[in-house]
C-alpha cells in the first residue's frame, strides 16, 4: 500500500469564484448560484445509490435497517464539516461490514442488545485510532499496504459476501460460520433452491450492470429495489419463497455504550485495529483519487480526522463502524459534484425521508443480497489480478496469499499473514540484490550494463552498479560479488561503484565497505564511489577508518572512470 507521480488534475473552480459562509469555514467554498442545481442534483444521486446500499449493508453488518440511514447521515454530516476532500462519501460499507459482524457475532447474537452496544464500541474506538492517526500526522503508514495486498485483500472480503448472501439469493436457510461452513451448508441445501429468489438477485445484478455501461450516475440499484418490491407485492411473493426484509422500525439514535468484561474488551480493541487499518488503507486510496478527478491537494491527514470523527460520532448514537466508500464517491464525482454540497444535500434529505423507512419492510432480501454480489464484484478486480501477475509473480502470490488468507484464516489472521508475507517479500529482495557490472557505450559518456556488442570494457576498470542501499542483510552478498567479478577482472585497478541506488548505508555495511577498502588496498587496487547521495557522502564522511573517508566522490560514473584511466596512464 509512496505516491510522488506527477498529476494531472482535473479544471478547478477558480478561486475568485470561491465563496466560504461566516460561521462555516470552507463549508461552501466553491460553490456558486450557477452551480448550486448540478450540485444539488450530485446529493439527490448520491442518496439514490445510498439508500439501497446502507440497507443491504444493514444485513452484512446484522444491525437494524434504519440503524445504517443513521450512520449514513451521521457519518455524512461528520466528515462534511471535519475532513478535507469536499465529495469523499463516508456511511455503512460493505467492506468492513463483515469484519465486525464476524468478529462480534462471537460474543453476542446478531441484532442483540449486547451485539449492538458492542459494535457501537467498536465505532467508538476505531474512530479514536483512525483520528489519532491523522492528527499525529501519521499519513504515511497508509503506504505500507501495498496493491498486492490491498487487492488480495479486498478480493478475499469480496468472496465473504457474496458466500455470506447466497442463502437469500437461493432462497435456503444456509448455516455455518466460516466460509467452508457455509458452502457445505448451502450445497446439501441445493434441492430447495427457489426460483424467485434467484431470479430477483440476479435480475438486480443484471439491471445494475447494465446501468454501469449506460451511465454510472443512474441508480440502478434504486431502480431495482423498487421494481422487485413492487413485484413482490403484486405477485405475493413472499408465498413464493421470497423473503422480506421485515419491519422497519423507525427510531432517534440510541446511547449504546456500557462497560464490557475484560474478554469483551480483547475483541472489541483487537476488532477495531484491524478496521482502522482497513479504514485507513480505503480512505487513503478514495480521498487519493477523488482529489486527483476533482484537482484539489489531498490532506490524508486531515481526511483521517473526518473518518475517525465520522466512526465516533456513529458510535456515540448507537450504531456501528463506517468507511469512506470509492463507489458512492465515484457516484458523486461522475454526477457532477466538486464541493461539500452533495454530501450536506444527501444527509439533509435522508433525515427529512427517514419517517419513509417503515415502508421499506417488503424490500425483498434477495433484491439486496443482488446489490451487495455486484458490490461484491467490484471488490473482487480479476484485471487487477492478472496485471499483478504480468508484472511479477511473487507479488501475484502475496496477493493470493492475502485473498485466501482472509477466506480461509478470517480477516485479522489473512491480513496479518499479508503483511508479513510483503515485508518477508521485501526483505528477500533487499537481502539479495544485483551487482551489474557497467561499460561505457561506444563512443560517448554513457556507462550501461556490459553487453560486448554494445559497449566497450575499459582495461584496468571495473565499474559495478549495486541496486539496494548497502545494510546488514546483504552487506556479505556485496562483498562476495565485489570478489566475483574482480576474480573474473584479474586486471583491474580501479573499482567504481555507482551507488545512484544506495539510499543508505548501516554500521554493517560501513564495515564491509571498510574490509572491502583496505583488502583491495593491499592489492593496490583502488575504490572510487559515484552518484552518492548527500546521507552516504555524510555516513562514508563519519567512518572509522581513514581510507573510507578519503574515497574519491564523484558525481558522475564517467568521471570517475576517467578519473580512474587518468591515473593508469600516468602510473
């Protein structure tokens, strides 16, 4: 999971154009009276997509349906007035989703007092880490998940749900709880499949699809929820096998919060660290490309105090974690919103329709498990798969690693095996880098990896270019392969590293690069150093030993090679 590309960001709103409201710092900056219909127009879209998504994540989550119009418009308003990036959308997510529900599911029933006033305390506490995150200015680590990961990752929690909403598309009581469990359930459950449900999930699916290539902004999956409603209720369905999604109780948030046994406080605490890490490595990428689309600076930091502020104040009325969300914020990008207008629009209007939600108690579930296999798809990238194969099959396993890992082991177990399979990755590399031995291209000052038919062997010169900074792990690789090729150049007397690709050097590598110097000094050969950066010139300037701290510093591999070739001719 750096990012110093150089961008290319979309046209902005001029900034004489810009106009902030006394009270409201940066609230409306941006927005003009020409452009207050099309972004108005976002947030009614916005909410469009929102709705049938909040509810179906509400199944993922086994929360209350309304209890996730709550944390939409909770965790909307929250970010809206705190965070940075003016269309980042933040609500009920079907990523995180299954990863509280699972983890909580364990202490408590799902939808129970206590599963509730456990998952609002995980909203609590992962707010506080994600915020502290952000307000200590610790951005960065969001950069240590990296696409392998990220990919495998959100591939693995793709599976989850659409194995999680099968039974309802199928219309079978399903059972289990891990995903084996579940598949094994559902398969002796296959004589009693029903169709309805079936085809009312994958007609959803369909729909959705065909709204994509049409145009994104449609809300298809509005679209869908109505049209299956209102088949179920003219056809009677639910004597069909299709179950509904029940009575929908409208109420104000709720104070949750009370004090757990040190057990429930272990999976609670350890249940939030792996959201926040979710929460931050999705944020980071959503708030990343959004300001890229919309050309404003990112402030990750920032963006990480609004989502943290967003998960706190879900917590504190009553409800559970929440995430910023690439697919509402693409939404609202591609409907034309470029300030903090669509999301104030969208909160406003869901808290104005919320009486409504009663009338929701005949949404068919498989309508929903429809939404959530489409969402499902867009977790599951098999382009990006197959991209990360083609440019390097050891990442194409940490990213299997990472998607089977969190099918197989659960999310905290598959992300953690992730992780220390990328870092174990990066470590073998740096441990065994390449040693190239260059030569200068005919007839100019270019220095290139030695090929005989391209470039020329200069007598008496070996020039060597070492790919990785020069530390512990591979400080005897250096001096071995510094041997090797001297061995095969008995006649050399010059030796220049070009160490372009030296980013540091540690104690230990300092002391190699010293018993490198002083044996070769004893055979009158001498070590020249190229292309240092200034953090080498100053730890080569701090040796020990005198002879590292005389090595000749060059700027350039050719000058220092004709350095070298100066001082054979005259000796």
């Amino acid at each position: 999971m750096g990012h110093e590309s150089k961008r290319h960001p979309a046209p902005r709103t001029p900034v004489s154009r810009r106009v902030a409201t006394r009270g409201l710092p940066d609230l409306f900056l941006g927005v003009t009276r020409a452009d207050v219909p099309r972004e108005v127009l976002a947030g009614v879209t916005l909410l469009a997509i929102a709705i049938p998504e909040q509810l179906a994540t509400s199944q993922l989550a086994g929360v209350p349906a309304f209890l996730a119009m709550i944390a939409f418009i909770a965790a909307t308003l929250a970010f809206t007035f705190v965070g940075s990036n003016p269309i980042v959308s933040v609500g009920a997510d079907s990523t995180i989703a299954p990863l509280f529900a699972v983890a909580i599911a364990h202490l408590a029933a799902s939808g129970s007092p206590d599963y509730l006033a456990l998952v609002a305390t995980a909203a609590i506490v992962t707010g506080l880490l994600v915020a502290a995150v952000g307000l200590l200015r610790l951005g960065w680590m969001a950069d240590f998940l990296s696409a392998p990961i990220i990919t495998g990752f959100m591939g693995g929690i793709g599976v989850i749900i659409v194995v999680h909403q099968l039974p309802k598309a199928l219309g079978v009581a399903g059972g289990g709880e891990t995903v084996a469990a579940r598949l094994h359930a559902m398969f002796g459950q296959l004589a009693q499949v029903q169709g309805w449900p079936l085809a009312l999930a994958l007609g959803t699916v369909a729909l959705m699809v065909l709204g994509e290539r049409i145009n994104p902004r449609l809300p298809m999956a509005l679209v869908a929820v109505v049209v299956a409603t209102t088949l179920t209720g003219v056809l009677s369905l639910s004597h069909h096998g299709v179950a509904e999604l029940g009575s929908v109780i409208v109420g104000a948030p709720t104070w949750r919060l009370r004090w757990f046994s040190i057990h429930e406080w272990g999976a609670v605490v350890t249940t939030s660290i792996t959201l926040a890490i979710v929460v931050i490595s999705q944020s980071a990428m959503t708030s990343r490309v959004s300001a890229d689309q919309i050309g404003v600076a990112e402030d990750l930091n920032r963006d990480f105090v609004g989502v943290g502020a967003a998960n706190f104040v879900a917590g504190l009325l009553g409800t559970f974690p929440v995430d910023a969300s690439p697919a509402r914020t693409t939404v609202t990008y591609l409907a034309g919103g470029r300030t903090r207008l669509p999301g104030l629009v969208a909160a406003l209007v869901a808290l104005a329709l919320s009486p409504l939600a009663t009338y929701a108690h005949q949404i068919p579930m498989a309508v929903l498990a429809g939404v959530l296999f489409f969402i499902a798809g867009r977790l599951i990238k098999i382009d990006q798969f197959r991209a990360i194969w083609i440019s390097s099959r050891s990442e194409f396993a940490v990213a299997m690693a990472s998607a089977l890992g969190v099918i197989v082991l659960g999310v905290e177990l598959g992300l953690a095996l992730s992780v220390g399979l990328a870092i174990l990755l990066r470590t073998w590399r740096s441990a065994r880098p390449r040693m190239i031995e260059l030569g200068r291209q005919k007839d100019t000052t270019s220095w290139e990896p030695f090929d005989r038919h391209r470039v020329d062997h200069v007598d008496h010169l070996l020039v060597v270019f070492f790919d990785e900074a020069l530390y512990f792990a591979n400080s005897g690789v250096f001096r071995r392969q510094i041997h090797d090729l001297l061995t095969a150049n008995p006649a050399a007397k010059h030796v220049v590293i070009d160490a372009v690709a030296m980013a540091d050097i540690d104690y230990t590598g300092l002391q190699t690069l010293t018993e490198i110097v002083t044996d070769l000094a004893a055979e009158d050969v001498e070590v020249l150093v190229a292309r240092a950066n200034d953090a080498v010139r100053r730890q080569l300037a701090h040796a020990l030993d005198a002879r590292v701290r005389d090595l000749a510093l060059f700027d350039s591999v050719d000058a220092a090679a004709s350095h070298a070739m100066h001082k054979s001719h005259e000796g």
